[in-house]
C-alpha cells in the first residue's frame, strides 16, 4: 500500500549499523516528521560524493589534490602505517596513535567474500615501498584469519623485495581499561604470547 | 579539510538514532565504500517524498487517498485510538492490538518545547467526533507529564460536547516478560494502582 515509502526503507536497510526498526524511524523522521530535513541532506550527499574521492596516494578521503594527511609535511614519511578501511585511520587519528603516513588497502583479503588482492589497494602501496624513503611498515590490519592472511600477503609481495623496510604489526591482548575475567580464550592467548619484559618500554 | 563530507555527516548527525560514529560510518559507506549505493537511495526518498502525505482523515503516513487502514472497511470504525506519532501507531498494528481506527496527533502538547495545541493534528479530531460513529475514544499516549497533559486537553475541547462517546486510557504497569526488580519505581506504582481483580478479563 506504500510501495515508494517502502522502497526507500529497503533501501535505508541495507545501510550498516541500521535494521528494519532504525530505517523505518529514518525513513519517517525524513519524509513525515521533519521533511524539511530531506532535501538539504540531499544536496549535501550529492555535494560530497562529487567532491571526494579517494588520495591516489594512501587511499584516505580527500577533496583537493592529496589528502589532508599526505600533504602535511609536518608527519614523517618514514612511518606507514597500514590500515583496512577509512574508519581505522580516523580512530587512529582520534587516538592521536600514529603521526606517519598511512595506506588504506579498502578491505582485507577474504576468499569467502571474494576479496583477493585485485580488489585491494595493493599496488600503490608496492608502488610507494619500491619508490623509497619508507623505513618502517607498520601493519595496523585486524586481529583475525583475514588480517593475518593480508600481512602475510603484503610480506610476500610487497616486503621481500626490499628487506631494508622494518615490518611490524600492531600489538594485540587486553583493551585498556579491561580486565582478563571477560576477555575471550583468543585474547587471552594473544596477551600472554606478547607478553614483555616488565619495566621495559 | 573535507567540508563537503563534514557537511553531509552533519546533517546524518542530526537524523534520529545516529550519533557521531554512525553518521560517520554512513557517509563512508554512502560516499567512499559503496558509492553505487547513494544515487538509489538518494531517487528513493525523493520518490517518497513526492509521493507521501498525511492521510487527510487520520494523519497516518499514506500515498493515495486516504491511508490503507481508513481505507480498510473491515476495521472498526466506532473504536478510535490516538497515538502521538505514525511508529506508535506501526507498532500496534504489529502487535495486532487494535482492529479500530486510529488518529495521529503527530507529537504531545509540550511547553517546554513550544508545542501547543496548535502544532497538533487536533482539529480534525474534533471534526471526526463531531460528525458520529465514534463510541470509544482510545488515548494511547504516553506514561509521562507530556501524554497526561495532551489527555486532559483532549478529554477539554474535544470529548466535553460529545458525553456520549466512551473514553478510555492504555493500562500502564510491568511490560510483558519483565519482572518487578528491575521495574522504576513510576512503573511499581503505576502497576499497583491499576491492580485489576484476579480472575477478571
């Protein structure tokens, strides 16, 4: 009986982190409620998806030439840190974690999905390795088989042609703040297997 | 550094249920991750928006004449149920509470917030009960300050020239499946007032 309101709630659906009961308020908030709201977001997502585009060097959102983080001169070049998606790079930023440069893959490899290394951002960063002035690779990738399998990927493809380029990986056990009592068997293993010395840095 | 993009998050932030991070994870899948996704969605809700009104009888969400529940000639039309908004008056059509009509008043009077009789659908309520047909007046408002109030308006101006026409309020107490524990202490006395004798209907 409402086929447009519908088609436009499916639609909403299909969006992360809403289900049927979120886009329906979306959907209504936008189109009943405050319909005024509707055609300036409009023009502000056509706005922005003309505007952006990927860096062509780290693959981060950018509206000019370079992203904003590749053409500050005031971050060193030498540290790149790999990230799988734009969310990474900003919780990073947020933290104020890592003051390099990054490379965003847009993914991680997944052959049930049917991600493999064409489909990631995968040969500039060849590409950014082999040009020089990298002396550190820090793989900033998920704690998980998929993670595990596109470091090993970027170590074979990427790294081996250039062992002068320090890898490392990010470090993985309890969150801050957390103790070990709600940690799951995997965490815990992790923690304990990256244990160090105590008292160093 | 990306004023389209903050622009577009900004306003997705002010849409109901999305905070900072969702909005931001929308935008990053609606403009960088899934872009092919944005132009359906953005034609969708326009094709909505063109197409959607207020049911001019009952103020339910509607793309024809009248909405398909006042269309429905096998509900009862002597039962009236007012609701606040059109998600209240979705989610008892999906629990099948009522077979009757309903009247979205689209909001609850609210000095604080500088609504006042006037920025409720109120008149047509009048004019329904007016012109007959209604036995039942059913106020499905609110538990709180805002509800009451708008009940003692409607029980005022609308019900005060028809003392034919019944008027009753949804039972407040212990939601279905919740025990006393964890119930606010409103709830326990809203519970304890509306005790019904054991045994009855």
């Amino acid at each position: 009986m409402l086929p447009a309101f519908e088609h436009a709630r499916q639609l909403l659906k299909q969006l992360p982190g809403l289900g049927h009961r979120s886009a329906e308020r979306l959907a209504l908030h936008l189109l009943v409620e405050r319909p005024e709201r509707l055609a300036p977001l409009l023009d502000a997502l056509r706005e922005a998806a003309a505007r952006l585009h990927r860096c062509p060097r780290c693959g981060n959102i950018c509206e000019s030439e370079l992203c904003a983080l590749c053409a500050d001169t005031r971050r060193d070049a030498r540290r790149l840190c790999v990230v799988e998606q734009i969310p990474d790079l900003l919780a990073l930023e947020r933290a104020g974690a890592h003051d390099g440069h990054y490379h965003v893959l847009h993914g991680k490899l997944s052959p049930m999905q049917g991600i493999g290394p064409a489909q990631l951002n995968l040969a500039t960063l060849a590409q950014r390795l082999a040009s020089g002035g990298v002396g550190e690779l820090i793989l900033a990738l998920s704690n998980d088989i998929e993670g595990e399998a596109t470091c090993h990927y970027i170590m074979d493809t990427c790294i081996a042609a250039h062992p002068g380029i320090a890898v490392t990986r990010i470090g993985f056990g309890i969150p801050s703040g957390s103790g070990l009592t709600y940690a799951d068997p995997a965490t815990l293993k992790n923690a304990i297997s990256a244990r160090r010395q105590y008292g160093a840095a």
